[in-house]
C-alpha cells in the first residue's frame, strides 16, 4: 500500500519575480511522496495564480482522494497517470505532482536512474538558461553581471523592451531568448522581431495572446525567428494546434499533467516537425529534476528554477555553466531535506 505524503512552501526568491503576468516574491508550491517499503517518490506542483491553482486546493483534492491513491498498486507508472487523470479531472497539476512522484518511486523499485528507465543515454543534452526578470535596465543588467550565464531568458511585455535588450547586449555576448509571456500586440511583434534578430535573440517565446491563433499564423510567415508556444501549449491536444503558428512548443510538466504525457507531446511535436523546449515554473530541485531527466529528449530547456530561488527542499541537482547533471541515484536521485536557505 503507498503511504502518501505532501508538504506546502513559500519558497522566497533572489529578486522580485516579474514578468507580463504579474510580480512575485516568493513561490508557493506542493510537494507529494509516494512511499513503498523503504522507498520515497517524490513529486512537486508549484501553484501558479494566473492558472487559478493554490496549494490548499491542491491538498484538499489530495485529502478527497487519498485512499483511493494509497491503495493504488503501483505496476506501470503510465496506468497510474491514467488512474489520476480520471481520479482528478482537470487537475493537471496535482496530477503532475503525484505523477512525477510515481515515476521516482517506480524508478527506484527498479533501481535505475529514471532517464535510464525512460530508454535515455546521458548525452548531447541542451544547456539552461538563466531567467532574468521585467526590471529597469540598470537592475537587469546588474542582475546578469551578478549571474555569468551562456545563455538569457529574458523577460518582456513593456514599451521598452528593445531599449533593455539593447542594454543588455552591451555587456554580454551571450545568446538571449525572449519571453513575452503573450504581451505584444501582432503590430507590436512585427516591429520587434526584426530588431531582436539583430540584438543576437535566438527565438522567442509565446509573442501573442493564445486566443490569437490566426494572427500568430501570419506572424510566423514574416518572422525572422522561431516561435515557441507557450500559453497556447498547456495540455496534449494543444500540440498539434500549435503547428501551424509555432516552430517549437515549451512544455510544462506542471502544466501538461506530469512526465507521461509530457513524453506523449514530444513524440507528436516531432512527428509535426517542431522543436521542443522544455520550462520551468520556478520549482525548487525536486520539480527540476523532473526536467533534468527529459533532457536527451529536448532541443532546448529552461530548467533554472533553484537558480532563480534563495531556498530549496531537496538536493540532487548541480548546475556547472548552465550544464545541469543528475546524482545518478535511482528515480530522479534526490534526496527531501526540508526547507533549507541556498
């Protein structure tokens, strides 16, 4: 019988958080275990507001549901993701969270890393990038200079976005990736991007509102720059939606349901010809390494959650230079400590 467990954080972040959505000072976010003899999954959902997730809805579906998933008999992690998505309809986070935690302990019992048990080699694998948030340009750049990365996500939404990508270019040579998190106007995004290419911006993320699919088609005609969907991809049957508008897709674990489906999309995004990106949503490292597992399967991630974060609750991860490397311990190798400052 699985022995269920979860715990609640605010995790505080290194600098205010802002992006088109909204400001942020801390993170608040789920962790779930799964525990099986002497073996602990474990699994994390980081509530996010525009999405209308908290965690205390998250617990009290957790507290609705938790005989029916103690009494799961974990044999195949995919089945039990189909259990919870019929269990939890629409509750793709939760969802994701118990999901990951199944893949972790199912890992273990098999005693493999769980790259190794989803039939990956640990090799040619995308380096992080490194987020920087909606700031003045002074703060923006001073927060680069004080974290020497290969690459930038940078965040956007503002009538002055080409004067702080220009900024920023001044002090670095590093490749940036723009998120607009769906903040420009069609106008807007077709005077911008011509300017981003020169500004050595490798693609950038969801540049419309996801509504704007017909509009986001017609900027991909003219676009001097991939398109990554982000907002217009949150589930599995976004995928194939996004192919015409988009040259790549960013999946969210948290977002998609977990690590099942997640697997599910990349195989559609390939077969569609896109490229796959794989991003973060501030998760401390249990969340992380979830996404540090995916990596041979990726072109691209944002897996820098723990960098962006003063605190964490587990350790397992090391971040090299944007290279992230796994403990190599079963499942996803990481070990629960409780809140602890970085």
């Amino acid at each position: 019988m699985l022995q269920l467990k979860y715990y609640s954080f605010e995790l505080a972040f290194q600098y205010p958080f802002t992006t088109h959505k909204g400001t942020k000072t801390h993170q608040p976010t789920l962790i779930t275990s799964l525990g099986l003899a002497n073996m602990v999954g474990y699994g994390e959902a980081p509530a996010i507001s525009y999405y209308n997730i908290t965690v205390p809805e998250m617990i009290a579906s957790l507290e609705a549901k938790r005989g029916m998933i103690e009494r799961y008999a974990l044999t195949d992690p995919g089945r039990f993701w189909h259990f919870l998505h019929h269990l939890l309809p629409g509750q793709h986070f939760l969802t994701a969270a118990l999901d990951i935690a199944g893949w972790d302990l199912f890992a273990q019992m098999r005693r493999q890393p769980l790259y190794r048990l989803l039939g990956l080699k640990w090799e040619q694998m995308p380096v992080t990038d490194y987020t920087l948030g909606i700031d003045t340009a002074e703060e923006m750049v001073a927060k680069m200079q004080a974290h020497p990365w290969p690459i930038y996500k940078v965040k956007v939404g503002g009538p002055d976005d080409i004067d702080k990508l220009r900024a920023l270019r001044m002090h670095t040579d590093a490749p940036f990736r723009v998120d607009a998190n769906e903040g420009w106007t069609f106008e807007q995004a077709k005077l911008l991007l011509p300017e981003l290419a020169k500004l050595g911006v490798q693609l950038v993320e969801q540049p419309l509102p996801r509504t704007e699919s017909e509009a986001m088609i017609e900027l991909k005609k003219s676009s001097p720059l991939p398109l990554y969907a982000d907002e217009s991809c949150v589930i599995e049957h976004d995928v194939a939606k996004c192919a015409a508008g988009f040259d790549g897709i960013n999946i969210k674990l948290t977002k998609c349901g977990g690590i099942t489906p997640a697997v599910r999309m990349i195989k559609e995004a390939r077969s569609l010809g896109l490229n796959v990106m794989m991003g973060s949503m501030n998760e401390s490292t249990i969340g992380s390494a979830a996404i540090a597992h995916m990596l041979p399967l990726l072109d691209e991630v944002d897996a820098d959650g723990p960098l962006l974060l003063t605190q964490d609750v587990a350790e397992g991860l090391t971040y090299d230079n944007g290279r992230i490397a796994v403990s190599g311990r079963p499942g996803l190798g990481v070990r629960y400590t409780g809140l602890k400052d970085r």
